[in-house]
C-alpha cells in the first residue's frame, strides 16, 4: 500500500435527534446569572445539548453556523414547537426517599418522634420488595409529571429503585441507607449496592454511600464510611444536624455538634450531601466552608413549616460556600414530591425567617433550582444547566394558563405564578418521558391497581415492631 495519509474525513455538522424550536430558554449567564432567551432553538443529540441558540438570525456561541441551526431542525430526528413555553433545566430533588409514596398522608398531626416510633418505622417493618417496585412507580411517575428529571434517594431496597430509574428512563443518585444497629451487614449492603450500580442505566444511575444519620450511624461506621467514600469517590448522602433539637442533644450527648462529628470522622473530607442541615451552627461554618466544593445541602421547607420547627439556614450556607438544592425529603412528612413546590417555598420562607425581601428573590431560587441543586447532588456540569455538553434534561413550561399571564418579570411568574401542573414535557437524557402532559414511560393506572390492595397491610402496626428506634 502506497505510504500516504488517509483521506480527510468530510467536515458533516452533526445531526440532532431532537430539536426544541421557538421556545424562551432559561440560560445561565457569566457568574451563574439567570438569563432568559426569546425565540431560541436546542438542539440534542446522543442525549447531550449541542448547542442553545437565540433567534433564527443570531449566531450561536459555540461555532455552529445559524444556517446550520436552521438545517438541523429541519433534519432533526423529532422535534418540539415549544412556542408560548419556557424551557429550563429540569428540576433536581437533592433529597428523597421515593417509595414513601405509600405512606402519603399516613402520619399526620404527630410530633416528630412519634412520627418515627409511632408510625413510620413500625409501618416500614411491613415493605416487601413488591411494594417498593410499585411505589418507586407512582414517585417516578409523580416526579415526571412535576418536571423533576433527577432525584437523590436514600432507602432501603435499593436496588428495586435502580430498577424503576432504568424503566423510567429518569436520572437519580441512589444510596441504600443503613444503620448502626444492623451490624457490619448495612455497610456491606450499601457499599456492594455503590460500586456495582454506579454509572448503570446508561450512566443515569450514579451512587452514594447513605449512612442514615449522624445519631443512628456510630463513629466507627462514619469512619469507614468516609474511607469507602474517598477509595471509591462516592458521593456521601446522610441527614445530619437535621434540627436545633438533633444538634442539642447531640452536643448534650457528646460535647460536639452533629457537623463537628461530621468532620472528625473524615466524611468532610470526601464529597458529602447533607439532608436538612436545619441544626447548622454558627462554629459548623468553617468546617463547612473548609469543605468548600464537596459538600451541599438539600433542603424541603414544606416539611419544616408541617411540624412547626425552623428551616436550612440558607444564606449563611451560601456565604461559607455550600452548595444549596432544593429537595423534598419523603411525600410521609412532605406530601408531595413536588420540586416546583419546594422552589416556591424556598423563596417565601426565606424572606421570612431572614426578615429581608430584597433576600432570595425569584432569580435567586431559580439558580438554586438548577446550578445550586446539580452542584448539591454532585453532578455540576453534567445536570442543571442549558448549556452545550450538559445532559439534555429539560423541561417545557406551558404559560398559557389565566394564572400566569400576562407576563412582566419571567422569574417571577416561574416562581410565584406557575405551577408544577404548567409542566407539559419532561426530557431526561434527550428522552421524551412525557410529552403534553402524557407520561409516556410509566402506566399509572396499573400501578396503583396493583398497590392499592397493599395499603391497609403497609399501615398496619398493629405487630409493634420497628426498624429502628428514634431517641430525639
Ligand atoms: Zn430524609
């Protein structure tokens, strides 16, 4: 063969799969600003955004030639018209535990210890496999419907859950949770769980370690929690300094603060998300902002209003540098796995207990929805974001209805105006899992038929056993 270089491969601009045209895009800006372009088209392809563009004539920012938009669309695989829509990253829940569906409305008007002896751990004695499959249905279908497209979990069974996130066709970081009291068996479990599911179901499945608390988890167990975390770099989910309460006693009990016993136990030393985060002290800050870049905070202030206590003290997070997203926690205390909920909230609570209206405007909550909550979950630059090389997880918001018009300041009528119903497309990795309000990868009907005839022996306590016992 003659010695000569292969012929140069034809410069084809590749074709996208799937084409949003006409569409209001929300868009970060420089410093993570929020930022809102008209008339814009995306483009997807191999389940990543290639590229957001603003106007037919407008020439895009990462090379692509506004001809060449224009060619794309017309060869794209499908396409959406998303007039009259917003489209924006889809929303991220930083805390769960999805199957808890199932106990929807099942421990109401209880303090928060009862909540845990009384009800929620002698009902959890009583979870089959079964039940999980089919309540982590009715949440993925939930979740869909309300524009979350990436959850992080911490239950048990977890592997049912992985199984419905692949089904689904959702993004989730899932952690099975585990106890001190079960013995070397939960760490083992969790860990196994971690490495073999991790970057499964097309890389939609990432894990965590998920060691249940700081006061259910001992010492011994955090350390090797912590060791596993940095050999394996998995993400660490647990609740810690969960209330004011949790964080007296424990500093009653031990002399420390639950994020003090965070930190000497190595899990700050690894990437670490904290649920709740409600007991953060003033001397937590440095170790916090030590941990700068590894460690978030998931927050659900619905939860907190229900039992009257106090809430995430966002803005000193923010200003030690922890990344802050929103989160649900369980629909048991939560009712609903509602992330748009939780975003409103977060806006109205924090003006609130800051006393400061000019505090979390609707911009604000918007980057704690989408850059704030990826970065929380551990995948900033993968999720949360419109932007050339993220994951196409997008959703369209329909802003049509009489409660959202007319519009004056879009932030606000996201924020304050619309709702999650106004979600009409949720996109996960360039997947359409519901298009017009039609969820296209779960059936509804049938999993609630074949839950149903469970509920009367999931809320039966009447065997007075618990998985756990709760000391706050
Ligand atoms: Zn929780």
């Amino acid at each position: 063969m003659p010695d000569t270089p292969p012929c140069p491969t034809p410069n084809l601009d590749p074709t996208a799969d799937l084409a949003i045209t006409n569409v209001t895009a929300l868009v970060h800006g420089d410093g993570g600003s929020i930022e809102f372009l008209d008339d814009a088209t995306i483009l997807v392809k191999d389940g990543k955004i290639l590229s957001v563009t603003a106007g037919p004539d407008v020439a895009p920012s990462d090379g692509v030639a506004a001809r060449d938009v224009a060619r794309d669309v017309a060869l794209a695989t499908v396409t959406i018209d998303g007039r009259g829509q917003v489209a924006m990253p889809g929303l991220i829940n930083c805390h769960t535990h999805s199957p808890m569906v199932m106990f929807r409305g099942a421990a109401e008007n209880v303090s928060s210890s009862d909540w845990f002896n009384k009800k929620i751990w002698p009902m959890e004695v009583n979870l089959t496999e079964s039940d999980v499959t089919l309540a982590t249905r009715l949440a993925c279908a939930e979740m869909i419907a309300g524009g979350t497209t990436t959850f992080a979990d911490h239950y048990f069974m977890m592997d049912r859950i992985a199984d419905v996130v692949d089904e689904t066709g959702m993004r989730a970081n899932l952690g099975w949770t585990y106890f001190s009291s079960e013995g070397a068996a939960g760490f083992d479990r969790g860990l196994s769980f971690a490495l073999e599911r991790n970057a499964s179901a097309s890389g939609r499945i990432t894990t965590s370690l998920a060691p249940h608390g700081d006061y259910t988890v001992n010492d011994d167990d955090l350390r090797r929690t912590a060791a596993a975390g940095l050999e394996h770099d998995l993400l660490v989910h647990i609740h810690a300094a969960e209330s004011r309460i949790q964080t007296r006693q424990t500093r009653a009990l031990r002399g420390i603060s639950p994020i003090q016993v965070l930190d000497s136990t190595g899990i700050l030393a690894g990437r670490t998300l904290i649920a709740h985060g409600k007991g953060v002290v003033p001397e937590d800050l440095p170790l916090l902002a030590a941990a700068k870049g590894r460690v978030g905070v998931g927050s659900a202030p619905k939860g907190y209003l229900k039992v009257g206590e106090e809430t995430t003290p966002i803005r000193a997070l923010l200003s030690a540098g922890v990344a802050v997203g929103l989160a649900t926690d369980g629909a048991a205390s939560n009712n609903t796995l509602d992330v748009w909920e939780s975003m409103t909230m977060t806006s109205l609570v924090q003006k609130f207990v800051e006393q400061d209206e000019l505090w979390m405007t609707a911009r604000q909550v918007l980057g704690i929805a989408t850059t704030g909550s990826a970065a929380a979950v551990g995948l900033a630059g993968v999720v949360g974001s419109l932007a050339p090389g993220h994951q196409a997880d997008i959703i369209l918001v329909d802003l049509s209805g009489p409660h959202t018009q007319p519009i004056h300041d879009l932030a606000a009528t996201l924020v304050y105006s619309a709702r999650s119903a106004d979600i009409s497309t949720t996109i996960v990795a360039g997947r359409v899992l519901m298009q017009d309000r039609r969820l296209l990868t779960v059936d509804l009907p049938s999993t609630m038929s074949a839950l149903a005839p469970r509920l009367a022996q999931l809320t039966d306590i009447s065997h007075g056993k618990s998985i756990q016992d709760y000391g706050f």
